[in-house]
C-alpha cells in the first residue's frame, strides 16, 4: 500500500517538474528549458512503468532505459547550453577590434 502511494508520489513529481520546465520553455524559448521538461517527462514514464510492471531487477529491464535517456538528454541540453554560440564569440571578436 505505502510503496504504490510513493510511487505514485514521485511520478507526481516528475510530472509537475516536466510541467514547470515546459512553461518556462513556452516563456523564454530557451532549449535548455525545453530539454528538462522532456527528460523529467521520460522519468515520470519510467516510474510508472516500474510500478505498472512490476519490475524487480531495474537495472536489468529495458524501463531503465528511459532513466539512462532521461539523463542523456540532461547531460546533452548542460553541454549545448555551456558550449559558447558562434553569435557571442563573432561580437566578442568584434569588441576586441
């Protein structure tokens, strides 16, 4: 009974989460935005697949695949957000002139 409830729980979370980050997305347009709340949407799935399933090995199941996406696509959206823009490094040359 408690373990459906907490389950339930975090895939309430991530879905709010996935919620916040696709209205940020909507509001500023930025991808790193849009990213998270697509990662967080992949979380939620995979909790309610896990429970829905019944799976009793995670690590063993293709439901952690989600996970190891969900995580890429984290990694992936970090990575291009801190990479510098062609944009920002032609003004910055430019300044330097």
């Amino acid at each position: 009974m408690i373990t459906e409830f907490l389950s339930g729980a975090v895939t309430l979370g991530y879905v709010v989460a996935a919620m916040f980050f696709v209205h940020f997305w909507r509001r500023t347009r930025d991808r790193l935005f849009l990213a998270f709340g697509a990662a967080f949407a992949l979380l939620a799935v995979n909790q309610a697949a896990a429970h829905f399933f019944y799976v009793a090995n995670e690590p063993a199941s293709l439901v952690y695949a989600l996970r190891v996406i969900a995580f890429g696509i984290i990694i992936a959206a970090i990575v291009d957000k801190n990479r510098p823009s062609s944009r920002s490094s032609l003004s910055s040359s430019a300044r330097r002139r």
